[in-house]
C-alpha cells in the first residue's frame, strides 16, 4: 500500500480523523459530563448512573481487543462507520427513553460501539502515513478527544437550562449519525486516499510477518512479563484516577459548594483544557530531560498525588482552589496516559507484538476507570468526599512508587 506524501492530503486525513474522534468523544463522555443533572433531575439515582458509567468503561476496554482484531479482517472505515451507527442509536435510546432503568444497558452497548473508534483509526493513519507524519498525526487526532470533552462541558448545561438534560442525548445521536455518513461518503470517495488503497500489499509477506511475530511472542521472558504486568497495574491506576476524578468532578463541586448543578458542569471545563496542556509539557520534559518513560511516568504520578493532598487540605475553601487542584490532578493522569499507553508499545516491537500491546494496556485503563467510576459513587456515600480524596492521593503515590522502582528494570529492558 502506497503513502500519502502530498501535505495536503495528509492535512485532510488528519483534520478528517480528529473530527471522527471529536464526535466520537462527544457521544461517549456526555454522560459523565452531565452525571450531576442525571442525579438531581431524578432520571437516574446515583449508582445506577455509576453503573453506566461502569459498564461503558468495561465493555469500552474489552472493546479494543475485539476492535483491534476485526481491523485486520474487514476494512477499518466500515468498523468506524458501524460504530457511529450504534453509538447513534444508544444516545437517541437515553434521549428518548422516559426513565433510565435501562440506562445500563444503553451506555454498555455504546461502549462497545464506541471501541470501534480509535484502533481502526490508528491502522488507517499508519496505513496511510510515513512514520513522521503517523507520530505527527497521533498527536493532533488525539486533540479530538479534548477538545470534544472542552464541547460538550460547555455546551451542556445551557442545553440543559434551555431544554432538558435528555436533549443532550439526542443532540449527540444526530451528530453521531451525521458523521457516520461524511466519514463514509468522504473517506471512499477521496481520490488521494482510493490511490492509496488500490496498492495491494503481499499477502504472503503478511501471512510470514505474522508468523513470524508470533514465534516472537514466545520468547518473552518472565522478566519481560513481570514488567509489562507492572506497567498494566501502573495504567489501572492513572485510568482510575483520570476517569474516576474526571467523571466525578461536577459532582464534587456541586455537593461542596451547593451550586447549581449547570453551573457545577460549566465548571468541569477547565480539566480537558489543562489536559490538553499535559499532553505537550509531559511529552516535552520527557524527550528533552527524562529520557525514561517510567522515570517521567513516576515523576507526573507524584505531582498528580501532591495535587490531590493540595485538595484536601485546601479545596473545601474555595472553588478555585479547588478546581486547580482537581485541573492538575486530572492533567497529571493524562500525562501518564501519554507516557505509558502511546510511548511504551514502540519498545515492543522485537516482539512483533505492537498492536497488541497497545490495545492490552490501553484496555487496561478502561479497567481502573471501570473500578473507580462505580468505586468512587459507593465509596463516597459510605465515608464522604475527605476519605476519597485521601484514597486518591494514596492511588497516584503508589503509581509513582511502582514507575520508579521498576525504572532501571526499563532500562535494561529497552537496551536488551
């Protein structure tokens, strides 16, 4: 298969997938977005939205293995374009439905669905991409996803206000459903990308890679387990804070403060716009001082830990504090994120395995979202907010404990 080369038309395909991955977003985080309204609007009591929010997390990690494996065996654009499908129909089904017993099952459905987003997209950039403008491109697509968090946290509560807490849904369902069809339409049609795609790859070639990538797998040794095992546990940790805070932080602000619950999601605006930031700086420190992922993971662990301990001690006396504290812990997680689940995979590729990985560690934090969205609801009701902040501060200090012990092992293993 051929690469794009012109500028142009790698510009378009980048700005074509971010705004895939945008919609994606905005139809998958507005639950969590507008958690606090579902609760106080009694369409949902508080851990039946936990459960959502729970089982979209689960089906959503388990997702990304299911969705990575059916890129390789039918074409990715047809995967994107099932899943806007679904994701459509799962936000008109909560937008319409009078009441939210089967909210559950709707934000579980969309979950899966919404898994059939990002792998396919990464197979099509790296199909199409040299490997510059792939790691260019990854960087830029994955601005979609906060920018479409910074969207729907802003454009929520005066829907919200202005309507119903259910418009929201049935907003994003058309937009979901819109896009399924201009992704379609525009992705087979433009010229560039069909030259592209009539470069017919050998399929003996592929049949010996694969094979030889497994014979490859074989040779992991225990050490090699060991560490990546502790890196999974290390990525459960940063998704349940990332997610779990994140998910939780409307609500927070709502409960301490006693504002009105549109005003506690406006406020919630201010996490993806920081993370946003995290993305650059953590990358930034990494590649000009760190030099090692674990050593930089550890490192961003350890602020996001000091952060939630800012919070107990000072959140509860004002907003913005507050706010700055939860903005730096959230964006502390995302900078893990970056360093653990985009930049460890690459140094897996002596054994054949990259694709792989990527899918089984990012699931990994779609497992401790999982644990911590629901967590976090219970945990709350049983001991207050105080104690939870206090757990998440213990969270992200062993995360950085664990990245640092195990920093040299990381070493050793990337020169072996």
């Amino acid at each position: 298969m051929t690469k794009l080369s012109d500028k142009k038309n790698v510009n378009f395909l980048v700005v074509l997938c971010a705004v895939v991955y945008f919609v994606s977003y905005i139809s998958r985080v507005n639950l969590g977005t507008v958690l606090v309204e579902i609760i106080s609007s009694g369409y949902a009591p508080k851990a039946v939205a936990a459960l959502a929010l729970t089982a979209c997390s689960i089906t959503y990690g388990a997702g990304q293995l299911v969705s990575g494996y059916l890129g390789d065996k039918f074409k990715p654009q047809n995967i994107i374009f099932t899943g806007f499908i679904i994701t459509s129909l799962m936000n008109l089904c909560v937008g319409t439905v009078g009441n939210g017993e089967m909210l559950v099952v709707f934000w579980a459905v969309n979950g899966f669905a919404q898994a059939l987003m990002w792998p396919p997209l990464v197979k099509i950039l790296s199909n199409l991409l040299n490997d510059e403008d792939y790691k260019k491109a990854c960087v830029k697509v994955s601005w979609g996803s906060s920018l479409g968090t910074v969207s729907v946290y802003l454009v929520a509560p005066f829907i919200i206000k202005a309507f119903d807490v259910k418009i929201v849904f049935v907003l994003c369902g058309v937009i979901a459903a819109v896009m399924a069809f201009v992704w379609k339409l525009t992705y087979d049609n433009y010229k560039p990308i069909k030259a592209c795609l009539t470069g017919v790859s050998n399929a003996k070639e592929q049949v010996k890679s694969t094979k030889a990538a497994e014979s490859s797998v074989a040779k992991f040794d225990k050490t090699s387990v060991a560490l990546l095992s502790l890196i999974m546990v290390c990525i459960m940790l940063q998704g349940s804070l990332r997610d779990g805070v994140t998910n939780w932080t409307p609500t927070y602000i709502s409960e301490i403060f006693k504002l009105d619950s549109s005003i506690s999601i406006l406020t919630g605006v201010i996490l993806p716009i920081f993370s946003l930031l995290s993305f650059t700086f953590v990358s930034f420190v990494n590649r000009k001082f760190i030099k090692n992922e674990l050593v930089c993971a550890g490192v961003t662990f350890g602020v996001g830990a000091v952060s939630a301990v800012l919070l107990l001690l000072l959140g509860s006396n004002s907003v913005v504090l507050s706010l700055a504290s939860l903005a730096l812990l959230v964006g502390s997680m995302h900078g893990v994120n970056l360093i653990l689940v985009c930049m460890i995979p690459a140094h897996f590729a002596k054994f054949g395995k990259v694709s792989f990985i990527s899918g089984l560690i990012n699931s990994c934090t779609y497992v401790g979202a999982a644990i911590s969205t629901y967590g976090i609801a219970v945990f709350t009701d049983s001991f207050g907010w105080n104690k939870t902040i206090l757990l998440w501060s213990i969270v992200a200090f062993a995360g950085a404990f664990i990245c640092i012990a195990v920093s040299k092992k990381w070493v050793a293993f990337k020169k072996s």
